[in-house]
C-alpha cells in the first residue's frame, strides 16, 4: 500500500508541474485555426512539402543512413523535422540554424524513441505491462516526457501498441503483450503519460502510437515480415489498441514495415485514409517508419522511389522519415498530377498544427534550455518511481517448498553472467540511459539492502554467449558452500528487440549447462531472469525451486530485485504474455479458437484425432495473467447480478478474494468472457477487466465488475461490430487459466 501511496503521490505532483516560459522569447500568437491557415497562406508549395521531412541527426541510427547531410538541408530550409538529436545545448544549436535559414521562421520538431524512459530507465514495456497497473504506467511516461522534454525532445515513437503473440519476434520486449485489452490500457496509460493535459506545457511531449498496423504478427516471427490476416482478425485483435489511443488523445501514428494482405502500411489508403483518417477521425501526423517509403520499393509495391512517394502521400502519409524521397520527388509529382495539393497542405497543415500546440511559434527554444535539463534528469523522485515500478513488473513463477523471500543470515552463493551487469539491466531501447556506473546491478542492490554481505558471495560463473568455462569451477565451490544459490541469468540487451528476432529463445550460451552443474550441489536455486521476450523454460521449470521473471528492470532494477528477493516486497506482477513449453507452439496465446475438434485432454477417449500435438501439451508452460506471490489468495464463487441482460443493461459480476497466507500482498484479479455461439466463431476465453487490490493479511475484499453489450462486441458475419443475443460465460480468477465460471445471456 505504501508504494502504491508514492506511486499516486509522485503521479499527481508531475501533472500539476509546468515550467514558466522564457518571458523574453514567448510572443503573443493567434489561435491555432487562423495561424494556421495565415501562415500556410504565405507558404510555397516547396515549402509545404518540406514541411513534411525528417531527417536523423548525427545521434542514435536506427536502420541505414540516408546518406544526407541533414545540417546542410536544414540550412537550405528542406527539413520539417529531426530525429536523434538530443540534449538541450544540441536541439537548441540546430534549431538556430534552421530559424536563422527559414524564411518563415517555422521551427523544426525534435523527435527521438523514448520507450521505456529517458535518462532514468524503467522495466521494458513487457515488464511494465506485467505490472497489470495504468497508474504506474501513466508515472513511467510522464517522467520520460519531462525528462525528454528537458532535453530538447519535443516527440517520442511510443507507445508500441503491437499484439504480440509470438516470442520469436525481438521486439516484444517494447509492446505490452498478446492481449488486446491490457494492450489497450497500456497504451492509454502510456499516451496520458507522455501528452498530459496540455502540450504547451514543457513537461510534455508528442506521443505516437505505433506500428500501424499488425506489426506484431510477422510471420514466423520475424521482424521486417509479411502479415497476412483477414479484416475480421485485424479489426477484432489488432486495431482495438490503436483506436484506444486516438480516444484517449494520441497526436500521432507511425505506419508499420510490414504489409498486410499484400499492401504495405507505408502504401495502405484502406488503414490510413479509410480506417485511421476516416472511420476514427484521427487529426493528428502520421510519419513513416525509417525508410519506410524507399522501402515500398524493395516490396514490390513501387517501381521506384519517385512512384513510393506518391503512393505514400496518396495512402495519407504525412510525413517521410529519413528516405528523403518526399523532399526530392514530391514536388515533380505535383506538378504532374500524381499528388493533389489538397493532399500536400493536409499534410503540411497536420504537421504545424502539432507545432503549434507544443508552444513552438511562441518560443522555438522553449524546451531546449540547459539549466532545466540539468535540474531535471535523474531526480531522486524519478530515481524513487523507476524503482517502485521495477518492483510492480517482477513475476514470481514458482516458489516450491517457499524458498523464496530469502533470509538476511542465510549463506547465499549469487551466481550467472548478469549478477554484476550495469550494462544490459536496463534494456534495449533505453534512451540515453547510462549503462555503466549508473544503474544499480542485482550485486549493488543486494548490498543495499543486507548492508552487512559477509554471508553472500557472487560469481559470474559463465558469460551470456561464449563457451569458456574457466570461471565457472570458482562459482561452483561457493555455491557447495551456501545454503542457497541464486542465480541471475538472461539474454544481453541487442538479444531482443529490433532486429532480433530469433529461432531459440532458450537461455543462451552455457547457462542452462552451467545450472545443471548447480543442480548436482543439492542446494535449492532461485534463478532470476534478465531478459526481454518469453523464453522457453521447460527444463528450468523443472529443475529450479524458485523463478523469479525480472525482464529488463530499468536503472534502479537491482534493487527492485535485491528487496523482492528478500521480502521487502511482495511480487505482484502477472504476465500480459504466454511462455512456451518449446518453440514450436508458436504463436502462441491464451485466447485462441476451439477448433471443430477440441483437445480435451489426456481422459478424452478420442483424443487421438483432436487438434494437439504429439510430443508436447497444447497448454502454455505459464498461461497469460499468471503469477505467484508468496502470499495465497482464495477466491469465492462468482456471482452475477441477474442471468439475463438486455442489450444497454448492465450485468454485475463479483467475487470475494481473502488473503489466506502470512504476507500482505496485491492480487489482479481478472474478468473474461465466453461468447459460445456467434455467427462467426469466438474464442475460448476473452479479457474484459481487471482489478490489482491489495490486501493484508486474513483480509477478504469484494471486487465487482460492470459488463455490457458494448463489452460483447465482436466483427459479425457482415463485418459489423455488433453484440449478438444468445449464451455467455463469465470467468473470475488469477489467471486466464481459471474455470471459476457463471452463465448469462444476451437478450433482445
């Protein structure tokens, strides 16, 4: 509770904070709609055109260079926007050049990939969507934005609202799980972090929701790949999360790299001018992936980079990132007919529109200033909040015989390549995050907390991947010394992420060797995983006596470990993605389809001809939403306000959850549905709400939840988003595994 209280605390303090603006450099300005317009009045059609122009920086390169200097284009007035540059004194230096060559004095957008923090680093998405908490995901993304903001950052390419389902995929580590609805609250939470409720205040910035669309279902999991998918899939399991930021605000949107069903999002009219543009009435920029244009090209799509323009532009792209194809080709095309001008100043009007609810006309320099960066970054507050969320992101997936929490006057043999690592705890893509000499190590926060470490010794052992075992002997001693062993295991951080996908997502190199070897000690192990994707745990599962999932934690990840392993808090978290028994059952995800021929298990007397697998369970190692705590939680009956509802009505759904352990602790209790019959089939089971509670010890609450027709929507036969009358069920429990069951039905 008392976290949850600094949580609250903290959160309320940000959205209540503004900087005052430079008085001598703000300037009195028009509304938005008549600026706007007066200024693009005024506007060349080259102008417009290089209003719609990113390009990178010298900083952080994300895919290849464009091969332009992007300081002479922005002298000969050719840029709208730039990407990587950072810090207060560079942004600042790089916008003099452009006011100063500008003949209209438009200001450039500063844009950078602000994921999971800036300076101060949380756990990777995955792992703050582990947390099952808005709260602390809304706090991580406003301290990103204000620390971003400090720093001349103006736009962050988050959130990553990608349904991920396939752990191969590298970049599941940045989106939040499998699940369209947790997907969606995540998203929610990260798009009001970032944007707060007013843009021209300094310490926010632009969110963008990204990758539009179906990014997360390449296929075979690898990343750059082709999507192919009905509508009906697309529009019930991948789009729900987008739209849900559009509500909640977002002001921008980046296409995806993939095609789905043979077009190209970078080229797709039907997701950007008919779904994005249209049906939800988005207002905001919507800006390419790196190079996402040229690469129409290699697609097949375009015949060149001339024709990838227009076809970018006709489909609604407003802005190109880093190909330099609309600054080089647009303007031909216009003058031959091949791009409106109405498309041209929609774009170019979209794009000053942002400008100008930034504050940029009033003050260009208004974010860029080097005291308040230095007054900013790494605030002890912010320090206090990467910690608090780290903890909420640890899933305890087993814990036999309670080996877990530690205790302080235990002999305690720390072990594994990461148990001294600075460098990979805080995850890819992390920002200008320092990596070494700054982030608290699962060693140092370990120390931290015992203060006296006479009992404890560490031990690298092995490396992540290499096949030297010339450290592991020593490892081995002190581990036949201890009471305990725990070991910190993962992947580095370039192992997951973009462009890293993988075929084997075991534990890499010699580690699980080097376990085997712990494991003839007799000794209980604890392993404790560091990594960035679900990673295939069979064995582990097996052999280990507690497994304790940290992700990738963030700056203050050691010590959000040190105290969960000794009990000085309670793990929480709950998993927003299923782990494989092995690499072959994916893709994978708990709300899958029954099939005509359903597995029923091993009893079933006709199982032979079922839709399983021979060598291994259809079931997940560890199903979505599950995980321990070292408290148990007891659930009543699930009980409905009525049997039937009507379509408006509103059904009520309760149970009673009673701490029956000996530790105080949070439980997220979550709700699905069942549609058993439709015109088009339904899956298995479907999430619908959740709720974290905490409670102490022998406490009992009551946790009610409201279901509507509106929550039994679905793509009907005739590709309507409709709820259908007929037979329901309800499921109330700890995880998506739960047959804690009543029925009701829909009626007209």
């Amino acid at each position: 509770m008392q976290n949850k209280l600094i949580i609250i605390v903290l959160l309320t303090s940000f959205f209540g904070y503004s900087q005052k603006k430079e008085a001598n450099k703000a300037v009195k300005i028009k509304p938005k709609a008549e600026f706007v317009a007066d200024l693009m009045s005024k506007m060349t059609i080259e102008e417009k055109i290089y209003q719609t122009v990113q390009f990178t920086s010298d900083g952080s390169i994300t895919g290849p260079k464009s091969g332009e200097n992007f300081i002479t284009r922005i002298q000969q007035g050719k840029v709208g926007s730039v990407l990587n540059a950072t810090g207060a004194k560079e942004t600042r230096e790089i916008q003099r050049i452009n006011l100063e060559n500008s003949r209209l004095k438009i200001p450039l957008l500063f844009g950078h990939d602000v994921i999971h923090g800036y300076k101060t680093i949380f756990p990777i998405n995955l792992g703050m969507a582990s947390s099952w908490d808005p709260k602390a995901v809304e706090l991580a993304a406003r301290i990103a934005a204000t620390e971003a903001a400090s720093g001349g950052i103006h736009w962050t390419f988050a959130p990553v609202v990608d349904i991920a389902r396939d752990a191969r995929w590298g970049r599941v580590s940045e989106a939040f799980g499998e699940d369209s609805y947790l997907g969606s609250q995540m998203a929610i939470a990260s798009v009001k972090g970032f944007q707060g409720d007013d843009l021209s205040k300094t310490n926010t910035i632009l969110a963008c929701a990204k990758h539009f669309a179906a990014y997360g279902a390449v296929e075979a999991g690898r990343d750059y790949n082709t999507v192919d998918m009905s509508e009906r899939v697309l529009r019930d399991t991948y789009l729900p999360a987008f739209k849900a930021t559009v509500d909640a605000g977002v002001k921008t949107f980046m296409v995806a790299f993939n095609e789905i069903s043979g077009v190209p999002s970078t080229g797709s009219k039907f997701l950007i001018r008919q779904v994005l543009k249209g049906e939800w009435k988005f207002e905001g920029v919507v800006v390419t992936d790196y190079t996402g244009i040229n690469e129409l090209v290699a697609h097949g799509f375009a015949t060149d980079n001339k024709n990838a323009g227009e076809l970018a532009m006709n489909a609604g792209v407003d802005m190109d990132m880093v190909s330099g194809t609309y600054m080089k080709y647009l303007n031909q095309s216009y003058d031959e007919g091949k791009v409106s001008l109405a498309q041209i100043d929609d774009a170019c009007k979209r794009i000053l529109e942002v400008k100008y609810d930034l504050g940029l006309f009033e003050d260009p320099y208004r974010y860029s200033d080097e005291k308040r960066e230095k007054g900013t970054i790494y605030k002890p507050e912010f320090l206090e909040a990467s910690l608090e969320v780290a903890k909420k992101s640890l899933v305890l997936l087993k814990n036999n015989n309670n080996v877990l929490p530690l205790k302080a006057n235990q002999k305690i043999a720390f072990v594994g390549p990461l148990v001294s690592d600075e460098y990979n705890i805080i995850g890819s893509w992390a920002a200008l995050g320092d990596r070494n000499g700054f982030a608290t190590s699962v060693k140092e926060g370990v120390a931290n907390y015992l203060k006296n470490i006479s009992n404890v010794t560490f031990d690298q052992g092995v490396e992540i991947k290499s096949t030297k075992r010339d450290l592991m002997q020593k490892a081995l001693e002190n581990a036949k010394n201890a009471d305990v062993i725990v070991a910190i295991m993962g992947e580095r951080e370039n192992m997951t992420g973009e462009a890293a996908s993988q075929t084997n997502i075991d534990l890499p190199g010699l580690q699980k060797e080097f376990l085997a070897e712990l494991k003839k000690t007799g000794k209980p192990i604890v392993l404790v995983l560091l990594n960035g994707r679900p990673l295939t745990l069979t064995w582990e599962n097996e052999n280990m006596d507690a497994i304790l999932e940290a992700w990738w934690p963030g700056t203050r990840g050691g010590d959000a470990i040190a105290q969960t392993l000794f009990g000085a808090n309670n793990p929480n978290g709950k998993l927003p993605m299923s782990f494989p028994r092995n690499v072959g059952q994916l893709p994978l995800y708990y709300n899958h389809k029954n099939t005509g021929r359903p597995y029923l298990g091993p009893t079933d007397p006709e199982q032979k001809y079922k839709s399983q697998y021979t060598d291994v369970a259809n079931s997940p190692l560890y199903s979505f939403g599950f995980g321990l705590s070292y408290t148990t939680f007891e659930y009543s009956k699930v009980k409905i306000s009525s049997d039937k509802i009507k379509f408006g009505e509103k059904l009520k759904v309760s149970v009673e959850v009673k701490n029956r352990g000996n530790y105080e602790g949070q439980e997220v209790v979550q709700l699905y549905i069942r549609d058993l019959v439709g015109s088009v089939t339904r899956p298995v089971k479907e999430l619908k709400g959740f709720e974290k509670i905490n409670l102490k010890k022998g406490e009992t609450k009551t946790v009610s939840f409201e279901i509507s027709s509106e929550d039994l929507k679905f793509y009907n036969l005739e590709m309507k988003n409709e709820a259908e009358a007929g037979d329901f069920e309800v499921f109330v429990g700890g995880n998506s595994d739960t047959d804690r069951k009543v029925n009701f039905e829909l009626v007209k």
